[in-house]
C-alpha cells in the first residue's frame, strides 16, 4: 500500500510559511488594547452604567439570591411575570424567558431571578420582631433568621403556650407551616412557608387563579455564601495558574512559564471583559467555563512550545525568531482543527442552547478565539524575548570576564 493512501487532510499544507513572530508587535498592542478595554468596563459597569451597578452581572450563586424556574399553562409577557412578582413586595428581580414557544417577549416557561433568600425581608423582620416583642406577660430576649432565611429563632424570659406564638407571628404578618419549642417553653423555631409558594401567590395574584403550572427548581444562595464562594472562585482561577506554572517549569525551563502564564491571564481578562461589555450573567458555571479556557490554552501552548523545543535541537544553525515561527506554522494545522471543532460545537450550544448553559458555550466561544490567539501571538513571543535576554545577559558576563582576566594579566 502506498504512502498517498495513509495521508491525512491537512488544511495548512506542509512547508508553509505564514509569518507569525514579525507581526507579534502590533499583536501585542491588539491585545492591550483588548485588555485595557476589559478592565476599564468593569469600572464602567460599576460606576458609570447606573443600571447594571456592578462589575459583572453576579449570578444568584455570587451575589447571592433566589432562583426559580416557573412554568405558566398560558402564553405570558415577560413585563407581565416581572410586574407580578414586584407586586408581590419582592425587589431586584430579573425575569428571562427559556424554552421553545411563544415569541421573543411571551412564553409558558421563565428564569425568575431575584435577591431574597426567605420570604421575610430584612425590614418585615424588623417589624415582626417589634410585634411580638411582648406577648401577654413574656418579652422577647432574642430574634434571628437562619442563614437561608427559612426559620426564625426565638427566645422569651417566660414559658409560653406554642399557640400564643403562633398567633402573634400570624398578627405580625409571618406565616408559619411549623412551630417546635424546647422543653422549658422559652425557645421557638418557626419554619416559614417556602418562597415559590409566596412567589406563586403573587404570580396568581395578578395572573389569575390556577396560572401558574408548576415550579420545579428553587435555588437560593446566602449573600454570605455567595461572597465566599466570590473569593473561592478568584482562588481557583489563580491556584490553577500557579500549578500550570511549576508544570510548565518541571517539564521546559524558565524561559516558557512566563509566557504560559502571561497567555493565561490575556484569555481569563478578556473573556471576563467580554462578559462585562455585554452584561450576561456571570455564575459558577461560568467560573468553570474560564477554568476550562485556561486548560484548553495550556494545552495549545504546550503543544508549540514542543516543537519549539524539538526544532531548537535540530536546527541549531538557524536564528531563534525563524524556529519559533517555523515551530507555528507547523502545529498550525492542528490548532485549527482542535479550535475549530471546538469552537464549531459551542457555536451551536450558544446557538440553541438556553439559560447558563448559553453562558457556559458564549465563555467557550470567546476563550477558544483569544486562547489560540494568544498561544500564537503571546506565549510564543514571549519565549524569544526570555531567551535572548538570557543570551544577551551570559555575554555581558562573558565579556567582564574576559575585560577582568585582561586586566589581571597586564598587572602582572
């Protein structure tokens, strides 16, 4: 059998020559311009945009909040959906439509997003607390919700009878489906009602009876949690750069770990910037897709930084620059097919897809752009000018050397 038949399709023929090292400058101001960009827009978003008010648009899982999934049996308005459930006394909420049917603004199934965790606000807590600060001859030593906001802890200075309790907290506007006391008669847990059942009567409310089909998911996230689960993400994203770093620095020298983690950052920034410019939402599941894009990066800058070091050894006659381009032109095609399917596949989950799996794909499709970018136009420039300093460094001290051992030899 003949070698023509066990030749691959290559979309770079083999011997090309596309000048990649030349241009390396005007790639580098694309990108801090691109990276300036980013960073300006998340205090543009913060300080400027009084509408969005935050540097990204915080998922319920960062800024902490409640999320639910609400099916309707009719076609509703999205306008309608958030008016209902503001009407209902909750604020901060965002309303996004999924799923096929209905048209741009109507549909059966909705994204209800909004910053309460417990269907008793901070100031109806307040109010609560000052109702029931006196009941019959008792008084109320403590008051605290759980940190989901679904039970309140209670303490009186004298026993009291769990329908006494359960009384003042109806009067006092918190509904209550479950109510223990500790033997004494003194602490009260009051378990409140959940939040979709409060939701669904608000939807009701302005929708009519019987609206609303089901809820199937309610998720909610502490503003506490969702402040460390902030830090834990930064953590992650940084402890994952580290680790890539000593990989990189096992496996080549200094000279490539630089480079590699200068990449890194390039894609992580501008695929945040690209999250802050087009305000969509920012949650876990788009911390993994950044955690994604910087393995998918790595791998890409490995794989040149292989050849690079392959052809260092064969073409020793050769100047730095002309291996370093010759190492890209031939991993090219690679690069375009493993970006290229990649890119192909999320496309189409952007595309199609809906909710944070839309976001996970949008992440995806701008990580895979700028990381292969920055494998060609960033970790690899930065391997020549590591190298050549070096270079530059080792003859200086040669030459000292040399300049002192002359000197030494005319004194004698």
């Amino acid at each position: 059998m003949s070698d023509e038949k066990h030749k691959f399709f290559e979309i770079i023929k083999t011997g090309s020559d596309y000048e990649f090292v030349g241009r390396a400058k005007s790639a580098y101001a694309v990108s801090t311009v691109l990276i300036v960009g980013s960073i300006l827009m998340l205090f543009i978003n913060a300080f400027v945009i009084k509408s969005r008010g935050r540097v990204l648009n915080w998922g319920v899982d960062f800024r902490g909040g409640t999320e639910l999934q609400v099916e309707f049996k009719k076609d509703v308005a999205i306008s309608a959906v958030r008016a209902a459930v503001e009407g209902g006394g909750f604020t901060g909420v965002d309303v996004v439509r999924y799923g096929a049917g209905g048209g741009s603004d109507t549909g059966k199934k909705f994204l209800v997003r909004m910053g309460a965790v417990s269907v008793i606000s901070p100031e109806k807590a307040a109010a609560a607390k000052a109702k029931i600060s006196k009941i019959g001859e008792a008084s109320l030593k403590s008051f605290a919700l759980s940190e989901g906001g679904d039970v309140i802890y209670l303490r009186f200075d004298k026993p009291l009878e769990n329908a006494a309790v359960r009384s003042a907290l109806s009067s006092a506007g918190v509904e209550a489906t479950d109510l223990k006391q500790d033997g004494l008669g003194l602490s009260y847990e009051a378990r409140l009602i959940g939040l979709d059942v409060e939701v669904t009567k608000a939807l009701e409310k302005s929708l009519g009876d019987g609206a609303v089909e089901d809820i199937p998911m309610v998720a909610s996230v502490g503003a506490k949690a969702g402040r460390q689960l902030q830090i834990d993400g930064v953590k992650a994203v940084l402890g994952a750069m580290v680790l890539i770093m000593l990989y990189v620095g096992l496996r080549f020298d200094f000279r490539y770990g630089p480079g590699a983690i200068l990449a890194l950052l390039h894609d992580s920034i501008i695929t945040i910037g690209a999250f802050a410019l087009t305000y969509r939402e920012f949650s876990l599941t788009t911390l993994a897709a950044v955690l994604t894009i910087i393995g998918f990066s790595v791998n890409d800058t490995i794989v040149i930084f292989d050849r690079i070091r392959e052809n260092l050894a064969r073409y020793r006659d050769r100047k730095l620059e002309r291996v370093v381009n010759l190492s890209i032109n031939e991993t090219l095609s690679r690069t375009i097919w493993t970006s290229g399917t990649l890119l192909f596949v999320t496309l189409a989950m952007n595309i199609f897809a809906s909710g944070v799996i839309r976001d996970f794909a949008f992440a995806m499709n701008v990580g895979v752009i700028v990381g292969t970018y920055s494998s060609i136009y960033v970790a690899a420039p930065v391997v020549i000018w590591l190298t050549n300093r070096a270079a530059a460094q080792g003859k200086s001290v040669r030459a000292s050397e040399t300049t002192r051992r002359r000197r030494d030899a005319e004194a004698v």
